[in-house]
C-alpha cells in the first residue's frame, strides 16, 4: 500500500493502539519464539500491508519515516520507562565512514521515526501484548547536534582502526551497540586486520526512557545547554567551562558562596553544590535532560594527599541468580559498564586526617568517563567468569578475626574490579544460588583503579 503522506501512516498506526499484536499476525510469526524481530514485522505486514525486506532506506522511503516497534514498562511507582534500547540499522564498518553525517545510511534511514510503543508484561506472552500509542518522533535541534557529535565519534574510530575498541557509553544519545548471538559475531573493519564485534547503531535506553517520561508521564525536565553551544561544544566541554571557575576552592567557601549550609558529616552535601554549579534548580540530577538521555552518573571522589581515594568505589547490590544463568553480554556488570556514563567531581585533600583533623576538600576536577572496552572486555569479564565458577561450585566461606570471608573474586582480584559487601548490618543477608546465606555484596571498582582514571 502507498501513503502519501505521514498523516496517514500515523493515523494507520493510532487504529492498532488498544490492541494485541495477535490482531495483525498474518504469517503466524509469533509462533517463532526467536524472532525478536517478529513484532515489527507483524505490524508492517498485517497493520500496514507492505512485504518484509532488508532495504537500507527508510521503510516508508517516500516519506522519509522508519518504523520501529519498542516496548515499554510498568515501574513499581505506577510510571514507565522504556525497556531497552532502541537498536536502528548495523553498522558498515566498510562504508559508514565515506560519509558526512547528513548523507550517512544512519541518517538517510533514521532522520524520523513512527514509534509504536507496547506494554511489555512479564507474565504475558508476545501475542498478548497491547499496542499503547504512536507518534512520530523527530530529533530537537539539541538531540540532533548530540546525535551528530556521536555519529562522528563513531565514524572517527573506524577511520583510526578502533571499531574493535568501540562501546556503547563512549558517546551521549547514539550508541554503537553489539548486535549479534555472542562475541563470535565479528566483522571486518577497513583500517586494521583486528575483527571488531559486529554493532549496530542505536538510541540509547536511557534516551528512549526520556521520550517515554514526555509522552506517558508528562515529566518536566532541566536543561543544561542550548543548540547554538552544541553545535561550538561537546556536552564534555560544556562542563568543563561550568566548573572551571570553581576548581580550587574549598568545600567550605562553595558552601558559603551558594548561601548553602554545610554539614561535613553528610556525604550528599555535595549534589546541592552541583546543582548550583551547573545552574539547575533541585538536587536531582538525573532531571537534566541531558544527562537523562545520556545515562550519565554522577559520583563523588576524595582524594588523599597521595592520589589515593580512601575507599573502592561502590555500585549496586550483586543478583547471583542473574550472575549464574545470564550470559556476560545480558549481566548486570555488562550492562553497567558498557552503556553508562559517569561524571565524577573530583575533590582533593592536601593533608592527612593526623596532620589536620578539620582538613578541608578542594575542588580539583571533573572526568566525565565510561570504562574501556578492552577492560570491559578483559577484566570486568574475567570478574564475572570467576565469580560465574564460584557460584557453580558453591561459595566457601571462611571465619576470620574480623568475622567470615567468601572467595568471590576480592581487591586483590585484578586491580579493576571485585565484590565485597555493602549493607547496613551483617545480618542482612542474601540467598545464593546453592542454598547459603550470604551478607549482601555489591560490585566494587578498585581505589588505585579509580586513581589511575582522575590522575592528571
């Protein structure tokens, strides 16, 4: 069928909202369990009228509209959220780079997306599903500098013969995501023998999450930059000029210059500053658009006179029973690290605690960072394949002076990650895989890892 205009296809598309996906299956598609894939293709059979085929265009070509098919979730608060990214074409290692973004496959088929959103619900099968809403959705001018911005960087590292080292949290809205079974799935790549994991481009969870939040939850969100500084600046450079002004000063005087009461003993003290220094309202800072849609962290570093944080930097509680039955490219650490960005404010003491006890921290720096691939892949995964081992063969346990110790992967692990625990009182505890009782752990980074990462 042709459509002559986007009206029509987003008219076509608002019929199918209320409905379940088994409405549409013409081919009996939704009997295939493995064809992730086989909901869009339901809709663009038996909603639209049109064959399946793997054109590198825009599937309403005329109209410059792809249509993509993205579920989202229930929270626990009655909001949602989207459930995964959203995967757009692969990526041509051999090609994409002879383009300048306008003209790029990536652009030529992903400029405007019709977005057809459903309920995911876990006990429900695939047929079961409702289809919730539509819209069609073009990039803001500050979403399409971002986008831009990322696309060049991925493009950049083709060109120097690193698509091998690319990860999705090296950029902002437009992730290079692994698609394919395992890590098996290799391509060839034009400027280096090194075969690279196959990937597609993608818009992040995060930044499907920001869309979702607009249009089921009506939330309003802060800004940090316009389009006009986006298309001088990277977000990076932008933070850069809106710390600069304040590194080197202490705690104690950026508490006085906001008019903020400082408590030394309250470590959040800091995320009010922030706030201030980033010229934002409240203290939530997953509200700025730009780090909503970027899934950027923020964390906090002390740093002792000797470079030295005092303590391993703290992430989420560990799921063992995930850790045992999911692959290393579905774990809770993949997914942290491979698509997270992080904004570490970085403060400094110039004298130990025994020198000075009222010693003051100062502002030295802020390091907006993701993890490597090549650490993701070695020892973030090394971490996972022995813990992986452990929990098949059964954690052991043994007392010590200061109570009882596991032989999970520990600190002295491999210097970049381990697991230790991280509750409020030794009594909280955990179910293992087998059966045991453990304190709840948590995945740490390793102190002298983090201090490589800020140093100067």
């Amino acid at each position: 069928m042709q459509y002559k205009s986007i009206e029509e296809v987003l008219n076509t598309a608002n019929t199918a909202s209320g409905h379940q996906f088994k409405q549409y299956d013409k081919h009996n598609r939704l009997a295939s369990r493995g064809n992730k894939g086989g909901l869009g293709q339901i809709i663009e059979e038996g909603l639209f009228g049109y064959e399946i085929n793997s054109n590198p265009e825009a599937d309403f070509k005329e109209l410059g509209l792809e249509l993509k098919v993205t579920p989202i979730k229930e929270n626990k608060n009655g909001t949602y959220s989207a459930k995964e990214r959203l995967v757009l074409n692969i990526i041509d290692f051999m090609s994409e780079y002879k383009y300048v973004f306008e003209d790029s496959a990536f652009w030529r088929k992903n400029e405007r997306l019709l977005l057809m959103f459903y309920l995911w619900e876990k006990e429900k099968s695939r047929d079961e599903y409702h289809i919730l809403k539509s819209i069609v959705h073009e990039f803001s001018d500050k979403d399409f500098e971002i986008i831009r911005q990322d696309w060049e960087y991925i493009v950049e590292r083709i060109l120097k013969g690193e698509a091998h080292e690319l990860s999705e949290g090296d950029t902002m809205y437009l992730g290079a995501c692994t698609k394919g079974a395992n890590r098996k799935s290799l391509r060839q790549q034009p400027f280096s023998d090194i075969p690279a994991m196959q990937r597609a481009f993608s818009l992040k969870q995060s930044y499907m999450t920001a869309i979702v939040r607009r249009e089921f939850n009506q939330e309003e969100v802060q800004r940090l930059t316009t389009s006009q500084e986006l298309q001088e600046k990277t977000i990076e450079e932008i933070l850069q000029e809106r710390f600069a002004p304040y590194i080197g000063k202490t705690l104690t005087e950026l508490s006085e210059q906001f008019s903020l009461p400082l408590n030394k003993k309250n470590k959040a003290r800091i995320i009010p500053i922030v706030s201030r220094i980033l010229g934002i309202k409240g203290t939530k800072l997953e509200a700025i658009e730009e780090f909503s849609k970027a899934n950027i962290e923020f964390k906090t570093i002390r740093l002792e006179p000797n470079g030295l944080p005092k303590e391993h930097m703290s992430f989420e509680q560990v799921d063992f029973q995930r850790w045992l039955t999911e692959d290393f490219e579905d774990s809770q650490f993949y997914e942290k690290f491979e698509a997270t960005k992080f904004l570490f404010t970085v403060f400094e003491y110039r004298e130990t605690a025994r020198e000075n006890p009222n010693r003051e921290l100062y502002l030295k720096k802020i390091v907006l960072w993701n993890m490597p691939e090549r650490t993701i892949q070695n020892e973030l995964r090394n971490m996972w394949q022995a813990g992986r081992a452990v929990l098949r063969e059964g954690v052991k346990f043994t007392p010590t002076f200061r109570g009882v110790s596991n032989n999970l992967p520990g600190a002295k692990f491999n210097g970049v990650c381990h697991i230790r625990p991280k509750a409020q009182k030794a009594s909280d505890k955990v179910q293992l895989p087998d059966g045991q009782m453990v304190t709840k752990q948590a995945y740490w980074l390793n102190n002298g890892y983090i201090a490589d990462i800020v140093k100067d």
